[in-house]
C-alpha cells in the first residue's frame, strides 16, 4: 500500500525526527545548550555578545574587602565558568578592581581590563594597586567595541548596571535585577546579553557555573 503524507505534515515528521538543533557548530556550543531554545536563532546570528556574571563564592559573606578571596567553592566555579565559555579566549574582559571579581573575570582566558569598584576608590586587588579606570570608561568602550565576545565580572549591584546600560531597568529586574541588584543568594548565573539587528537583548543562563557544596 501506498501511503501519501500532505507536504506540511511530511515536513513536520522529517522536524521532529531531526530533534532540537544541535549546538555544536556554534563557537561557544557549551553556552547555547544552557540557553532557551526558543531564542537559539537568535544567539546564533548575533554579532555582539557580553556575558555579564556576579563573581564567584568568596571566602566568608561578611568578607567585603577588596582583597577578599574566592573559597575554594568559588575558585571551582571559576573553573566550571571557564568550561562553559569554552575556547578561544573571549576577546575582552572586565572586571571590577575587586580581587574576587579579577579572579571570576580571568575564566574567560584573556588578560582583564580592571576598573574601579566605585566611582573614586583607586585601591585595587592588591595592596599597591592603583586604579585610574572608572566604570563609564569601562561601559563605553564596550558599547564602541566590536569584540564578538566579552566577559564582566562584577558585584551584585554593578552586575546589574551593566544589564540597565545595555537593555534598560525593566529588562534587567525581568531577569533578576529586583531593587537594582541581585538577591544575596543568587550565584552562578550567567548574563548573555546579545545584539541583533542594532539591538542589545538579555537573556540568563541560571545556575550555569554554580557548583555544588558549601562555602
């Protein structure tokens, strides 16, 4: 017997048996598995991309400092960050003067641009470090860039300075920005903002580098 399929559902049959679209013909197959499907597309054709991240666990919460480490939880974030990035290095990277937000930044395997912590404060990571760089400088010379990838390590108010310069206040408190900052509890995610077309949209990537366990 001979059986005919109307063209729609015979295209459709060929789709479902095809499965979601494979990841691994794009640069960072690692970063757009976690992403939501429904704007893969998207992300694909993108000609900029900035990947905004809180840094990593530190020592202890009450530890504030600008020389305050990362716990070894932290330091196996940076890791599993690194992994996800994948290579090559991303072409530019920021981060805040903080020694825990360096440390998060150097997981995208290129050297990184630091900038002060807040506006006026010329400490840095280390006890002779002298930071001329502010925040706006960093902001514009990302925004006239044309790197493809960049990665920013910052705090969780500064992280979401970055979302509001680049998409606006209600996208940022969409993807969890509430009251201009991250929750205390909110480690991990990651920021994909991407542009398409001229315009810069922000999707996140929960949990994509947290790692298990305490500290």
């Amino acid at each position: 017997m001979r059986l005919i399929f109307p063209t729609l559902a015979l295209l459709s049959l060929l789709a479902a048996c095809a499965g979601p679209e494979a990841a691994s013909d794009f640069d960072r197959p690692a970063l757009l598995e976690l992403a939501p499907a429904g704007i893969a597309a998207d992300l694909r054709r993108a000609d900029r991309n900035i990947l905004v991240v809180r840094h990593a666990r530190k020592i202890a919460p009450d530890c504030n400092a600008l020389d305050c480490p990362l716990s070894p939880l932290g330091g196996a974030m940076v890791a599993r960050l690194a992994d996800v990035i994948g290579s090559p290095e991303v072409d530019q990277a920021y981060s805040s003067a903080a020694c825990r937000t360096l440390r998060t930044a150097e997981a995208g395997g290129r050297a990184v641009t630091v900038h002060q912590a807040a506006n006026g404060l010329e400490a840095g990571c280390a006890a002779n470090d002298l930071v001329t760089r502010s925040r706006a400088d960093a902001f514009a010379e990302a925004e006239a860039s044309d790197a493809r990838w960049t990665l920013v390590a910052e705090h969780s108010n500064t992280s979401c300075l970055w979302l509001e310069r680049f998409v606006g206040l209600a996208a940022s408190q969409t993807v969890g920005c509430s009251d201009g900052r991250l929750a205390d509890t909110a480690y991990g995610d990651i920021f994909w903002l991407y542009r398409t077309d001229g315009v810069w949209q922000v999707t996140v990537l929960p949990a994509a580098f947290e790692v298990e366990g305490e500290g």
